[in-house]
C-alpha cells in the first residue's frame, strides 16, 4: 500500500482536500468583503485572476503536450 507521511494515500487525500475546501471557503467570503468594501479592488481581482488561469490552462497544455 502507498503512503504519505506514514499514513495511507487515501486519508492524505482526505486531508489535502478538506484544506482544498476550506481554502475555497475562505476565499469565497474574502471575496463577499471585498465586493462590499470596494467594488473596484474587485473588479482587479477578477481581472488577474482570469490572466493567471489562462496562464495555468497554457501551462498544462504545454506540459501534457510535451513541449518547453
């Protein structure tokens, strides 16, 4: 059986998503805050965070293509 950090695979999952979901909730009420305490700070974070996604989707296609 595979372990990491000397546990089974499947509860180092377990953890490494419940940090996903909690990471994404936090997020989510950062981002209530900053739609109601300023609008145009918002406004650039969806900005860079739609650049760093279609970074993240050129890097993937890169790697599962094999070039760079």
């Amino acid at each position: 059986m595979s372990k990491a950090a000397g546990q089974p695979l499947p509860n180092a999952l377990i953890k490494v998503f419940d940090l996903l979901v909690e990471s994404r909730i936090r997020i989510d009420a950062m981002e209530q805050i900053l739609v109601k305490t300023n609008p145009v700070a918002y406004e650039l974070y969806l900005g860079t965070i739609e650049n760093l996604q279609a970074q993240k989707t050129a890097e993937v296609k890169k790697v599962l293509t094999g070039e760079g």
